[in-house]
C-alpha cells in the first residue's frame, strides 16, 4: 500500500514516534469532539496520572479510555499484531467505551439512531456480514489513506456498536495508518462544525469523497514533511 498523493516514504518508527508525541492532543481532541471540554494541558496532567479539578470523574474516564486505547493501537503496530478483525475491534470497543456506552466489547443487538439524520443504521443481524464485505471493499483500494479513510467513515455509517463508533473508526483508521509506517490523521477539535456537516451530509448519501478531501487536510503538513525527510 501506497500514498499516492503526497509521496510519503512508509516508515512504520517514525510514524509511531510521531502519533506518540502527539497522544495528548489526539486524546483531547477526540473528547472535545465529543462535547467534553477539556484543555490540552488538563489532558497532559490526566494523563501523567493526576486528577483535574472542575470536570466530572465519568468524563475523565473518557478521557483515560481513549488513551488507553490509543496505547493498545501503539503496542499492536510496534509487534506486528494489528489486524482489522471483528475480535480486534470488538477487544478495542472494550477499551475505549468501557463505562461509557450501553454495552462495550462486542457488537449490539439491537437498533441505533444517529442524530441530526433520517438516516438508519443496519440492522444488527448484518452486522457481521458487513464488517466482511467493508473488509473486501477496502482492500480494492490502492492508496493507503483511501483504504484507511474508507475504514473510518463505513465503520461510522455502519454503527457497529451501540456508541463509540466515530472513535473507534479513527482508531481502526489510524492503526491501518500506522502499521504501514504512514502517520495518523488527528481531527481538531476547532473543525468540529465542518466535521459534523460532512458527517451529517455523508450518512444521508454514503459519499465518501467530501469527507475524504476533508480528513486528508487534516493532517498536518509539518508531520508530511518529517516523514519525507531522509
């Protein structure tokens, strides 16, 4: 797998030295995102083990969780254990959900909304069978970050848990990502309102293309030209 667009050397190392460098802003955008307020330097102090006053403890949690699985992603790419499967996601959901959504560590068993959309969910009995059918349709795509991009947006629209689904899609997105030595994409927290409208605009139609152009220009040109060096 290659990226076609910026011509990026894969260099498994760097890209992981560079996404662990970046694990506090990737925790505290991801919770912002989800409506949890919290600053980068309150992240920084969570997650160097010390509790930060004004915030709920649940929403602390949140916040450990994310980057307990952010941690899981790492050690999986570093010993060549990442794989995209129904266990793996479903070992990572327990990570990263856990005390927060209704159920975690396996697919629901009953139907979902999505708010600010008409648009319904599969069914749960299909669950299954399009986590298989998102894996074939995915490995027809040549470029790294269309493959990875594709992973993230169907695990969105496909709903595969009761909650947690956009972050877990990130993470499956962005361990890919990584396992091929290509950096992790980090959505800011401050393009909230035009992440949402694409979101919105993309469960209705199942387009990938606008969300794909915006979530490759998140990442940030300063990593593209690290991992072009040398």
């Amino acid at each position: 797998m290659k990226d076609t667009l910026w011509h990026m050397k894969p260099n498994k190392a760097k890209a992981l030295m560079l996404a662990r460098r970046q694990l506090s802003e990737l925790v505290c955008d991801a919770v912002n995102l989800e409506g949890i307020p919290f600053t980068l330097p309150e992240i920084q102090t969570l997650l160097d083990g010390v509790t930060v006053g004004g915030h709920r403890l649940a929403d602390q949690q949140i916040a450990l969780n994310q980057a307990a699985a952010w941690r899981m992603v790492f050690k999986w790419v570093e010993t060549d254990q990442f794989a995209i499967t129904m266990e793996r996601a479903c070992e990572l959901h327990g990570i990263a959900a856990k005390d927060d959504a209704l159920d975690w560590g396996r697919f629901r068993t009953g139907s979902v909304t999505i708010a600010g959309t008409d648009y319904n969910p599969p069914a749960a009995e299909q669950l299954s069978a399009l986590f298989d059918q998102m894996k074939m349709d995915a490995s027809r795509l040549s470029d790294i970050y269309d493959q990875a991009i594709y992973y993230f947006l169907t695990m969105a629209r496909c709903q595969f848990f009761y909650d947690v689904n956009k972050r877990m899609g990130r993470f499956i997105m962005n361990g890919l990502l990584l396992d091929h030595g290509y950096p992790a994409i980090n959505l800011p927290a401050k393009r909230q309102l035009e992440f949402n409208q694409l979101m919105l605009a993309f469960y209705k139609s199942g387009n990938q293309n606008p969300m794909n152009v915006f979530l490759r220009s998140c990442l940030d040109e300063k990593i593209i030209r690290i991992m072009k060096e040398g």
